[in-house]
C-alpha cells in the first residue's frame, strides 16, 4: 500500500511546495496536484516541487485533454520529469463538462478523446513521431525535441551509456555503482487515467499504468474494479500492471468528531455531485441531497455543514482518528487498493494532520 497526498494550488505555490517537503520528510510516497484553469498552473506548481524535493513521485491530479493539447501536455510533463530526476506522473482525466462550457469548450467524445490523447501522449513521450489521425484530433509527424532516460536509481542517462547497455560490457552507473543494462533503463512516463463511470474505468484497464478514482468507500471499488479488469483482460494484461488508487476526500485528527467536522463541506459537495446510482448504492435520499443544493443556493455553509447525513460520511470520506482511518484503508487494501490519497482536506490543519498521519496511520498500512 502506497500512500500519497493530494494539495490544490489555490495557495502560493512556495506553500504547496513547503507542504510537499514535509509530507516527503514525513514519509508520503506520492504527491498529487490538481489542475484547474482558476488555480496556479500545476506545470509551475510541479517545476518548485521537483526543485526541493528528492524522492517523493508526483503528478498531475488530473490535467485533460480538451483545455491543454496533448502534445503540449507532453512536453511539460517530460519537463518535469527532467527537473525531478525521472519522479513525475502524467494523471489525465475526460475533464469537466461544467468548467468547460464556462470556457467556450466542448465536450465530444470524451472517451474516444481520451483514447487518442494517451496514444499520442505514449508516442511522444517515448521520442517517437506522432502521425495518425483520429476521430477528435490527428498529428502529422508531431515529435518532441528532447527524449529522457533513466536508471532506475534515478540518475539520467547520456547517449553512450545507453549505447552501451545494449553491449555485453555494460557500463556502471556513476551514481548507484550497478550496471547499466536495458533492464535498469526506464524511459515509460507513467499514464494514470481518472476515471468513475464503467466504460473509462474499462479504458483505464486496457492503456493505464494506474487509474484515479475519486472515491473512499469498499463499495465503490467493488464496482470500480470489475470494470478495470474488464479492460485488463481484453488487452490481455493483468492486473498488476494497473496501480489502483483511492483518490480520497481524507480527514485525520486525534478527536474523530473534529476530523468529521472539517471534512463536512468537502463531503456535501461530494453528494450533490454524484449521480443517483451512487446515491442508492450508499443508501443516500435524494432529499438529503436536496437540502445542501438549498442551502448552497443560499450560501449557508454552516446549514451546508449541518445537512451533510452520517450515511455521506461514511460513503465519501475517510475521515476520524488513526484507528478509524487505518480500518478504512485496510478495508481498501483487501478489495485491491494499491494507494491511497490523502485528499482535501487531510485535517483540520494541514500541518498537523500531516504528522499525525505520519506517526499514526501510514506505519501500519505499509
């Protein structure tokens, strides 16, 4: 079990950046930053964290394929690749139909968009051409001006060393000492695809090296999974080639009631954002629902709050002391969970629930 962290940059990036330090000291394997057109650019947010950190892996949680081209998307991830030694992550999503409309933007074909856009983002990736043409975009010999690649210890690699690790007398590695073979050479950016309903989560199987669910729940990955394993099966790959991850509204705080508490406004935003599907499957009323959609109408937060029902909660957060969210994401571990992320809001106070799930949490789901 992986565990990751995920930081809107909706604050200075010196702060999002100085929170990823911590986390990365404190013992977080990944680190996910969201990509909206009102927030700071998650490229520049990325560049400062690959600048102060060493080992933490990061990405981008999620970025689409409608607002930024996939060609474009590829340099800058490759960028940050770059300057983070072979630590970044591509995470990619259909996007939404509601930012985009307030943009001028369309919404067609999302999923056969999202299909071209990771081929393309594959091809440019690995230094080849782009040229193809497709249903909603084509290249006509696109290709990136630079290509990257790794030793597994993290150390770039020149043009000679990879020349020679295809010979008999490989070449050592100035940095671990081990050889240099075409076994300890990485050059595949991961691609992890944001998906919920059944036909992405199946694309997500079929081309993902991990997929992002926005979710918290054993229920919801129940269903989640098969679908994943639909696509699996069908590209004949298996299932360990797909990191599955719980990108989790997370709340963690020594008083349970406290940690309930500052996850309240994410969870009600959570609620009346799902479809009736989701809703029946947790046993969720729609009037339910209907109370926070007034009560945001008005503006109310703390009606908001107040509307938010102890089945929300159980469904759309992880959220209490140490035991209650060691349960939770040991519940997920055993339906097939790799990682789990620790989303808005991670506690009452980042900085503190940083360490508390530090000393607390993560040494006894790893």
């Amino acid at each position: 079990m992986r565990i990751g962290i995920e930081f809107v940059p909706d604050s200075p990036v010196k702060k999002v950046t100085d929170l990823t330090v911590l986390a990365e000291s404190k013992g977080f394997d990944n680190v996910w930053i969201t990509d909206h057109y009102n927030n700071r650019n998650v490229y520049a947010t990325l560049a400062s964290i690959a600048l102060n950190t060493k080992t933490i892996i990061m990405g981008t949680g999620v970025t689409n394929p409608v607002l930024i081209s996939p060609a474009w998307t590829a340099a800058a991830i490759m960028t940050i690749n770059e300057m983070s030694n072979g630590r970044a992550i591509l995470g990619i999503g259909a996007g939404d139909k509601a930012t985009f409309a307030k943009l001028g933007l369309g919404f067609e074909k999302p999923l056969t968009r999202m299909k071209e856009a990771i081929q393309t983002i594959r091809v440019l990736t690995s230094g080849k051409k782009a040229d193809f043409e497709g249903t909603t975009m084509s290249f006509k010999g696109a290709k990136l001006g630079f290509r990257l690649r790794w030793h597994t210890c993290g150390a770039k690699l020149k043009g000679k060393q990879v020349k020679a690790a295809k010979t008999d007398n490989p070449m050592t590695c100035e940095k671990c000492g081990s050889p240099i073979t075409k076994d300890t050479i990485k050059e595949h950016l991961p691609i992890y695809v944001g998906a919920q309903g059944p036909k992405m989560l199946e694309l997500a199987g079929s081309v993902g090296d991990g997929v992002l669910i926005n979710a918290s729940h054993p229920k919801d990955f129940e269903y989640a999974i098969k679908n994943i394993k639909a696509g699996v099966e069908k590209a004949g790959r298996k299932m360990e080639d797909v990191e599955v991850t719980a990108y989790a509204s997370f709340s963690a705080d020594p008083d349970a009631e406290k940690a309930k508490g500052a996850a309240a406004i994410v969870v009600a935003f959570i609620a009346v954002g799902s479809p009736p599907p989701i809703l029946e499957r947790h046993g969720i009323k729609q009037e339910d629902v209907n109370k926070i959609n007034d009560a945001l109408s008005k503006g109310d937060f703390g009606a908001v709050a107040k509307a938010v029902t102890p089945e929300m909660m159980e469904a759309f957060t992880i959220a209490g002391d140490a035991d209650a969210c060691i349960d939770r994401i040991e519940g997920l571990k055993k339906i097939g969970v790799n990682q789990v992320v620790v989303g808005s809001p991670v506690g009452p106070e980042k900085k503190s629930a940083i360490a508390y799930i530090a000393e607390n949490i993560i040494p006894k789901v790893k």
